[in-house]
C-alpha cells in the first residue's frame, strides 16, 4: 500500500507541474515569434525573446534555477527525518509564492513580482534551518 506524500513532498511534486506549464507558456509564446520549424530545430540564431515570450522564457528559467534549491531542501529533510510543520510552512511559502511570481511576471508587475521571490526565499530559508 502506498505511503501518502507530507504536505512538503507533495508540493515539490506541484511544483514539478508548475514547471512544466510554465515550460509550455514560455514555448507557446515563443511560436508564433519565430515558428515552429525554428523552435524544433537547433535553435540557432533565434532572436531574443521580448515581451510576453520574454517573461514567459525568464520566468521558467527562474523557475528551475529555484526549483532545484527547493527540492534539495525538501528532500534532505525527508530523508534525515527532519520533516516538520516548519517544513511544511516554508513549503507552502514557496509553491503559492511561485505560483503567484508566474503570474504576476507574465503580467509585467516588476516589484510585485520581486516581493513575490522574496517569499519563495524565505520559504527555503525557513526549510533550510530545520537542516540546521
């Protein structure tokens, strides 16, 4: 029988999935820029990507460049047994902080969107220190 997944693991799992459809805006938007021959080709000399398509690119790449600090964290907690409510609380920190960092950067909201990063790094900073 399968073991149910913490609050923490399964928001490292939506947070996979949040990736994903941020991968798939930024490539949709992406498209019709410069077409779908280009894009499933090298991409070589592909013009910068600028305004929704832009946000779209950066706002995944942040994305995973966040992502992988966030599973690590999630993960050695798990492992070492140290999963907590703390955990759990800087889990939900990040995936609702990410989730609305998405939106609001497809929208064009530049300090909104930088406030919105700030949560999702106070939630690694409150998973961190319970590794402590």
């Amino acid at each position: 029988m399968p073991v149910p997944l913490s609050l923490d693991l399964t928001l490292l799992v939506w947070s996979v999935a949040l990736c994903v459809v941020q991968m798939l805006v930024a490539a949709s938007a992406r498209a019709p820029l410069v077409g779908l021959p280009a894009l499933a080709g090298n991409r070589d000399n592909l013009p910068a990507a600028t305004g929704f398509a832009g946000r779209a690119g950066r706002a995944h790449r942040n994305m995973l460049e966040n992502l992988v600090l966030f599973a690590a964290l999630v993960l050695v907690a798990h492992v070492t047994g140290r999963a907590n409510e703390m955990t759990a609380l800087g889990a939900q920190l990040f995936f609702w902080a990410r989730m609305a960092y998405a939106i609001v950067y497809l929208i064009g909201i530049p300090w909104l969107r930088t406030g919105l990063w700030l949560v999702s790094m106070a939630g690694l900073v409150v998973i961190f220190l319970q590794l402590l």
